[in-house]
C-alpha cells in the first residue's frame, strides 16, 4: 500500500486524526439500480430525520469543524465534502451520479458522516504526507475550480498537494479509465468506528465495484 504519514505539524494543532485507507483494483462504471436504491434510501432516511441546525450537531462532523478552526480555515466557508452532501440533501437539492465508484463514496458519508478522499491509484506516488496547506499552495479542485488550500488538513506527494476532505484535485480524478484507486476515510474524532467504515466500504466495492485485491490499513496520530 501507499506510505501515508501524518505530520508532526497537522498532529501538533489537532491530535485525534486518523485515516481508514482502502486500495483496490475497480472497475468504474455506471452504478446499477440496486447501489442507487440503497443511495436513495439513505439520502431519504437522513434527510427524514435531520434538519440543516442537526448537521453541524453531529459528532464527527462537530469534531472535524473544530479542527478546521484550529487548523485556521473557516469551516463554513470551506464545509468538508461531507458536511456539504448532507447539507444538500435535507435542502432537497438531490446529489450527482457520475459512477459507481462517486456514489459509493457519498452512501459510506451519509451512513457514517466522514468525509473520503477518491483517489486514482496509479496518478499518486510515495512517500504521501497529511499535512496543511501553506500560503502558497492552492489546485484545481474537482467541480471547485482553483481552490486556496492553505490552512487546509491536505495530502501530498512528491509532485505537490492533490486532495483535502473539502475537496480532491482534478490531478488525482477517478475517470472511468481509472483501475486502482486508493479511498480515505478521514476522522478528526480518532480511530472510533473507522474499521466498521472501511468494512461497509470494502463491501460496497465488492458488491458493485468488481473490487479485488483489496487491501486496508489505519493510520493514526
């Protein structure tokens, strides 16, 4: 698997951060009625039973708020992908299909409230640092256009930083060329349910994804 670190810098400003990271060989496709269902029902049972006010209540997504701030980014302003899914669906403005692969990602964050960086596998390259952003630093995010980075929790590899749980580069995109993908599921609340989360996922990537040579790993500070 990818060498994934958490720097001393991000650990210094918030010290429960963890990482539930899968990698696995995909096939991207659309998804079937089945994954679309199970996606419908979750977006119809949150959105039955949380108002906007609920969203920010929640216990990771309160958690991964205050990190935000510690870190020196305004979590309103650059809401993590999560927070952002479930933000929709109570607002009933419904969220995208574009493959199997997207859709398995936002059915693990409605479910569990983390959000996860999707990564194509082969466009990444070791060593990769969590770390923060600096005033510098800034990418294309997917559907964002340029994004201002610093201050951001961000991973990056040696060609620079690529994917935050507010949103992933353009660089590191899954397409439906993509055949090895790397996902992580980030927690500012420690270890807690991580690997039930990364069950579900590997689950989902079985049932709908063709998923083989699945491997996970935790990562923690």
């Amino acid at each position: 698997m990818l060498d994934i670190k958490i720097t001393d810098e991000l650990k210094s400003k918030w010290n429960k951060i963890a990482i539930g990271s899968l990698e696995a060989e995909i096939t991207v496709k659309r998804s079937d009625e089945l994954l679309i269902n199970q996606l419908d029902m979750a977006c119809e049972e949150f959105a039955s039973s949380h108002s906007v006010e609920d969203i920010s209540k929640l216990q990771v997504i309160a958690d991964s708020r205050k990190a935000y701030k510690a870190f020196g980014k305004d979590p309103a302003r650059y809401r993590l992908s999560s927070e952002a899914l479930l933000r929709r669906i109570v607002k009933e403005k419904g969220i995208y299909h574009i493959n199997n692969i997207v859709d398995i990602n936002n059915l693990i964050s409605i479910t569990s409230y983390y959000s996860i960086c999707a990564f194509d596998r082969t466009k990444l390259f070791s060593p990769i640092n969590f770390t923060i952003g600096s005033k510098k630093d800034e990418y294309y995010g997917i559907g964002r256009g340029l994004l201002n980075i610093e201050n951001l929790p961000v991973f990056e590899d040696p060609k620079g930083k690529f994917g935050s749980p507010t949103s992933d580069s353009e660089r590191v995109k899954i397409t439906h060329e993509t055949k090895q993908i790397s996902m992580n599921i980030i927690s500012f609340s420690g270890i807690n349910d991580l690997n039930v989360q990364i069950d579900k996922l590997r689950n989902c990537l079985l049932d709908f994804a063709e998923a083989k040579n699945i491997e996970t790993n935790i990562i923690s500070s």
